[in-house]
C-alpha cells in the first residue's frame, strides 16, 4: 500500500503529491481528510470597539449589525451618565442613546435609527428565549477556548429578534404599559407589557417529546409563564424513560431521576421553576394508535405544539395532525453543533413538507465480515453485524474438562448470506459457533434459545428445519459450555479471543494469500481490501487482557455465576491455557453478493439432536435441580460500562489485525450507541429561537415577515433566520386555492343521525357545483362512479362510518375524504382540497 499527502485545490478537485515511486496504478484509492490545527488572533478589545470585524451570515445584515454595535456603547455611555438603563417605552431615553450612538461615529456607513430607537426602548428588559440563544453561543465559545475544537468567532457576532417589536400589538404599547409590576415577569413585560403576560399565562400548549430539545423547551416556558395562568394548561407527553447518557444534555433529569417516565420527571421540574404553571405529563405516543386521545378535541383546545422528536415519522405525524386542526407548529432539530426551527402558521406560511431522510449507516456484510477498512466496521462488527467464529478441525468449544465438538458428517453453510463453507476433510470439520454478531450472539441469542429450551423442548418444531437445527446447535454447545467459576469463564474468553482473532484470520489468509489475484495481475487484496493479520495472544497487552475480562465477565453473567474483576489472577489462569495448533481448512468459499444462504435441512440430524437435548434436559432438571430461566439474557446497553469495554476491546483487537487506527471508549459508544451527538448548547440556543417564535403565536400575528424560519452552526457562528415561504397555491376546477383550504361538512342529518355518501355527494353538488366521481378515505372506497348501478345504490345507501367499519378501520369523529370530480382536469389537476367531515 502507497500513501501520498494530497491538497485540496476546490470543493471537486484535489492535488496529490508526487507519485513517480509508486508502483503501476490498478484500481481506486482510498483519501482520509486531515484537519490541520489552525492559529488565530484577536485584537484586544479597546482596538475591537473601534474597529469592529462583524461576523454575518449575509452581508445585508453588515449595517444593521453596525448600528447594534453602536447602540451598545451608547447604551454603556447612558448608564455610566444616568446610573441607570433607559426606561421602557420611554421616548425621551430613547432619543438620548441615539443622540450618543450619533456622536460615537465609529462606524462606516449611515445608522440605522430606527434600529437604535428599537433596541433602547426595550433595553431594560430581558428575555428568557434571547437569553438561551446568547448564552448558548457564548458558552460554546468557551468550550472552542477550553477544547481547541471548532473555529472560534472572529470577532463580533450580533444576535437580535427586533422583529418582535414589529408585532401589531407591540407597536402600540406606551411606557405605563411596560412598566414594572413587581412580578417575576418584569423583564418580559418592559418588553411586551402586562397585558400580554396575562395572555401567555391562558396559552394551551402541547410539548412532544421530553429529551433534549424538549428540557429546554419546557425550562424556557416555565421562566416565560406560558400556561401560569388560571385557563392555562401545558401538556407534555413522552413514552421514554430517563437513561444515563441523557443527564449531560437534559438539564431536567438527575442521577436518582434515571429510569422514571422522562414526562414525569420533567413536569415535576417545570413546577419547581414555577409553581404557578399548569403543567401535566403523559406517556404516550402522539400516533395513529393514540387518535381517541390525541384527536379533534385535543387538537381544537391547543393554541399551538412544540415539536421536541427525534424521528422524522413522528415529526410527520405531528405535522398533518397540525395541519388537520390547523394548530401553530413550530418544530426543531439539532445535529451536533446544527440546529434548525421552522414555524408552520396555518393560513400563512408554507407547510414543513417531508425531512430529508438520514444517510444510511449500514455496510455491506463481506464488508464487515472480511473486508473493513474503517473504525466503523470493526465497531458494526463488534456488537455488531455478524461474525463468524471459525472452528477448524481440532479445536474445541467446550469449557476446561470437557471433549471437542465435533459436527455431523454432513456438509454445512452459513444462514448468513454471502458465506458458504465447505469440509471435504477425511475427518468431519465442526460446526462453526454462527453468532448473528459478536455481542448479541454470544451473551443474549444462546441464553435466550436456551431458557426456552427449557421450559419448552418443542419450541424448534414451530421453525423451518435449517433454523431449528442453527438453534439446537447453539442450545447444545451453551450447555456444553457451562463454566463451573469464574476460571472457566476466564479459558472460555480465551479460546474465543483466538478463534476471532486468530484463527479466523489464518484461515482467511489460506484460502485467499496476500498474493492472491482475482485474475492475471489484479491482487484480490486491493483497493479497499486491506490484507489483515492474525494476531497472537499476550495477557500482559493491556487491549488483549481488556478483552478477555469483559467476555468473561459477561459469560459468568450469562451463566449466573459472580464476575470477578481481579486482573492478576486472570493473568494466571491465561498464562496456563495451552490451545491447539491451528489447522486450516480446506475448500473456504466468500460469495460476495448479498443473497441469503438457507442452512441446508438436515431431518436426520436435527431429530438426533432432538432426542438427545431433551435427555439432557430431563437430566439437568432431575439431577441438578436447575431453576428456569437456567441462564441470563444479556441485552446490549450503551450505558453499560462491562459493555462498552467488550464492545471497545473487540473492536480495536480487529482494528489492529486490519491495520485501522483504534478508537478511544467515547467515540466507541457513541458509534455503536447509535448516539446522534447532542450538545446542550445547540439544544439551548434551538429552543431559545423556537421561543421567539412563540412571542408572535401569542400576539396572533398574521403579519408573514414577522416570523423567522432558523437556521445555525454554533462550531462556525453561522445564524441564518429567514422569512419562511408563504403558503403555496394551487389552481383546481377554475379557482385558486391555499395549501390550508379545505372543505367542511357537518355530516349530520335532519334527525341527527350520520349522513350517508349520497348526503355528501349532494352536499358536494349543492355547494360547489361539483359532480363526485370517486368518493375515498385511505385506501377505502366509499363511492366509484364506475360500478354498476346495484353496487353503487348500495354505497349511496351507507353511513359513512358503515364503510370505515367494514374496513376494519378504528372510528373517528373526523373523516377526512378525497375525491374525483367530472369538472375537473385530469391532465392538470391534481392537487385538491381535501373534505373534512364532522360525524355526530
């Protein structure tokens, strides 16, 4: 393998470094980005001040951001002279701060007044949304200054939201209004008046999910007293429960809070913060399952949702329920130092549309199996995505004192997929351990097929035959392999450490040499194919040793028997395990494709196998009284510190076999975790510019350049806050309609009872002028125009509801309908209102 240094000339091109040393070129290769630390320099802040180097996301934003700086030292020259800040809504000190911004003249170009005026009116206040934004981005500036990680800002950032002053409401409130009440609140109200806080206080809210984004969101809201009144009411709901790793980035949940309901826990701390909030958790998921609870009369109630979720199903979920009810929502998301809020107004803006979905972080499985060429792999492996244990002739897989195992005399192949294996050895060649991955079918599969076993010996005849007899396999070599104390856990580790580190490596290295080629001077092992190594056992290597007590540690867990952390004496016991020479076998196959591979069905064996478990069962529950369950399941958990140092260890003994730099234990559980990395500056600051979204929900704004869509890179001090688009129109039987239009119906009849399918075909004709074609709720058919006429007389007949229930479909009191009409064009219209049918 060859390695060059490379630049990078553009975002498309890059510039290696001289080749002539290479040997001749034959296939792709493989570029890794280095990241080179950086040296910046500041001014010191009297030079700053006067010669400001303002940071915009857009340079239309340089003069308003110049005018803010101006403000702020005239701001500083008005208290230093009066001793105090400016009064709300006081005109007079207003005038005053621009009259000193004015004499300042420290920056290029006009001030804006306006700007100014804005900004010294509303100085006195304080706003606990303003406050997570600035405060987010200050602190993530302190952990750029602490952890070297991440551009610091060079050098101001301005950060305001004098949108909110534009607000119709807000335009009109006088200095009394502002004035301070001896209240908790008086900062909010210097800026938005008391009469508003009386209104925040009569807000309904609803909060899904309880994580991150959520605390934030709900911490922001007990500070603002949304729902601290007496018609107020927050709901907060979330069906998880608070885990370990939550506690850096969740600042409602403590140590003693970990495995209680996360709604629970984070109501009862919003009710510390302020008594006076009207707050109550659930635990539910806001689904289709939950449509009795979460539905038109929940929905109808609410004056607006924060969306706080973590999968874009449910975030889609939520917005059609929101747009079904045309409720506000304003939904958030974070990614690392990313975050982004988007404001859904109905009647106003542009609906949120589908997310992008995440990239795929899965690998092929010859890729993780043989092939990986990153830190990723050897980690997907480890708890992981399927490995096979490679038990050549002569070795063994039972604890100390016991026999080898050996297979039938039948050929064997993996259920796998791409891995075939063949004996054509004299002496039949053992069954390989197959374990779906290195975690899962070590310490959870085999105790989970073995407790069943034991309670029910004929669970395998429910499976097709090649599945039975992978899982009688595995019973029987568990039970074989049952350690009698901590020593035998100790040899077990060890023999498995060289079955997967080195003996499945040999016996790959024998069938396909480093040498090998695919045909004539093509190496097999190119490109992103790195030739491995098999490694050789050392108890005193610190990874090694790690290894072995995490696998036994977890088989003696596995087994029921104490775990015992003493590194010394597993040394002793390692140091006297004298293992078989490894003998390779022939006729190894690797299909590359993808396909799945059936375990070949063997009746005959599987009924011997049968036959003599069930007397070994029988034996175990006379003779030893075994208890059922007689071993334990382990499941995989990030938070799991036994855990992480076997799914660590493994990871990087592979790593080191394939020549990949290891990983250290944090990046490991973040990766096999699945851990989508969270700061809680970014959930800060998100929630924070979701809350000043908020402000002009409650003021009922229908003025579209008031509201901000947001968008921001805390580890580049990127703010980007946009109008969002207005609603989108479209054009159906020769009339323009909104995105939010939609047609509605009381489908209640002149006795109260449902309306049938002809009284809304009618109703459709009567209002519209609109001949109905096709009539349909989902994928019901409640009309088509098509059938013959008995069939269509009958479903004119029938209640609507009558349908739904012959569906299978749960009942609604909603119904929204689709629908074909003959008016119109079917080659240019296809988008329409949707019908909303209220049923009795």
């Amino acid at each position: 393998m060859c390695c060059c240094e490379a630049h990078l000339q553009d975002a498309f091109r890059l510039k290696i470094g001289d080749t002539r040393s290479f040997s001749r070129y034959r296939c792709r290769g493989l570029v890794s980005q280095v990241r080179l630390p950086q040296v910046h320099y500041h001014k010191p802040l009297s030079q700053a001040l006067a010669e400001p180097k303002i940071q915009v996301a857009n340079p239309e934003e340089l003069p308003r951001s110049r005018s803010l700086h101006a403000a702020f030292q005239a701001l500083h020259s008005f208290r230093e002279e009066h001793g105090r800040l400016p009064q709300p809504r006081a005109l007079a000190d207003a005038e005053q701060v621009l009259e000193l911004a004015r004499s300042l003249a420290v920056q290029p170009g006009p001030l804006d007044e306006d700007v100014v005026r804005a900004f010294a009116s509303v100085s006195a206040g304080d706003l606990c949304p303003v406050a997570a934004v600035v405060g987010a981005m200050a602190a993530q500036e302190a952990l750029k200054a602490i952890t070297g990680k991440f551009l610091p800002l060079d050098q101001w950032l301005y950060f305001d939201a004098l949108e909110c002053l534009a607000l119709e409401g807000v335009t009109q409130l006088t200095e009394e209004d502002c004035a301070p009440r001896g209240s908790r609140y008086d900062g909010q109200i210097a800026v938005f008046g008391a009469a508003f806080q009386e209104l925040l206080g009569r807000q309904k809210y609803l909060v899904v999910g309880a994580g991150a984004i959520g605390c934030e969101l709900l911490k922001n809201f007990a500070m603002m007293g949304l729902a601290a009144g007496p018609e107020g009411d927050l709901t907060v709901t979330d069906m998880d429960t608070v885990a370990l790793s939550n506690l850096h980035r969740q600042l409602l949940y403590r140590s003693a809070d970990i495995s209680k309901p996360k709604s629970v826990v984070a109501a009862a701390a919003v009710r510390r913060m302020n008594p006076d909030v009207r707050v109550t958790a659930h635990q539910n998921q806001v689904g289709p399952a939950t449509e009795m609870l979460y539905g038109d009369d929940f929905f109808r109630c609410l004056d607006g949702v924060a969306s706080a979720l973590d999968t874009l199903e449910a975030r889609a979920y939520l917005e059609s329920c929101c747009f079904r009810y045309l409720t506000p929502l304003l939904d958030s998301g974070t990614e690392g130092p990313r975050g982004n809020v988007l404001a859904m107004v109905p009647h106003l803006t542009k609906l949120l549309g589908p997310a992008a979905a995440p990239e795929d972080d899965t690998f092929p499985l010859c890729t993780l199996r043989y092939f990986p060429h990153t830190i990723q792999h050897t980690l997907q492996w480890a708890t992981g995505r399927i490995w096979p244990q490679l038990l050549p002739a002569g070795s063994t897989s039972s604890t100390a004192g016991s026999g080898p195992s050996r297979a039938s005399p039948s050929p064997w192949a993996w259920a796998g997929g791409d891995m075939i294996v063949r004996s054509h050895c004299s002496t039949p060649a053992p069954p390989p351990q197959w374990a779906r991955d290195e975690f899962e079918g070590l310490f959870q599969l085999p105790a989970e097929h073995v407790n069943r076993f034991m309670e029910d010996p004929a669970f395998p005849e429910q499976l097709p035959t090649g599945k039975a007899l992978e899982v009688l396999e595995q019973v029987r070599r568990s039970l074989q392999e049952r350690p009698r104390d901590w020593r035998d856990c100790v040899r077990w580790a060890r023999r498995h450490w060289q079955s997967c580190y080195h003996d499945a490596i040999a016996q790959l290295l024998h069938t396909f040499p480093p040498e090998h080629e695919v045909r004539p001077g093509v190496l097999f092992w190119a490109w992103d194919r790195t030739c491995p190594h098999p490694l050789i056992f050392n108890p005193d290597n610190d990874t090694h040793l790690e290894y072995i007590m995490a696998a036994a540690h977890l088989f003696a867990q596995s087994h029921k028997l104490p775990p015992c952390s003493d590194r010394a004496s597993a040394q002793t016991v390692l140091r006297s395990v004298v293992l078989p020479p490894f003998v390779p076998q022939e006729g190894f196959q690797i299909h590359l494709a993808e396909g799945q591979e059936e375990v070949p069905a063997d009746d005959e064996r599987l009924e011997e196998l049968t036959r003599d478990l069930v007397q070994q069962r029988q034996e175990l529950i006379e003779g030893e009284k075994a208890q059922v369950p007689l071993m334990e399941p382990i499941h995989f958990e990030k938070d799991n510190d036994i855990h992480i140092d076997f799914i660590t260890a493994a990871s990087n003994l592979r790593a080191e076999s394939y020549g990949i730099p290891a990983a250290n234990r944090l990046m490991s559980k973040r990766i096999t975790g699945r851990i989508v990395p969270a700061i809680i500056t970014t959930t800060a600051a998100v929630a924070g510019l979701a809350c000043l979204e908020v402000y002009k929900l409650v003021w009922g704004c229908r003025d579209l350049s008031c509201y901000r869509n947001s968008n921001f890179c805390l580890s580049d001090c990127l703010l980007l806050r946009v109008q969002p688009l207005p609603s989108s129109i479209y054009w159906y039987c020769g009339r323009e309609w909104s995105c939010w239009d939609r047609l509605e119906m009381r489908a209640v009849s002149t006795d109260g009872q449902e309306m049938t399918v002809q009284n809304v075909l009618d109703w459709m004709q009567r209002t519209h002028g609109w001949t109905v074609t096709m009539l349909l709720h989902g994928n019901t058919v409640l009309y088509d125009s098509g059938e013959d006429e008995a069939i269509r007389a009958m479903m004119r007949k029938q209640r609507l509801s009558e349908n739904l229930e012959d569906a299978g479909e749960p009942q609604q009191r909603v119904l929204k309908l689709e629908y074909v009409c003959e008016e119109e064009d079917a080659e240019t219209e296809d988008t329409r209102p949707p019908l909303l049918c209220f049923l009795p």
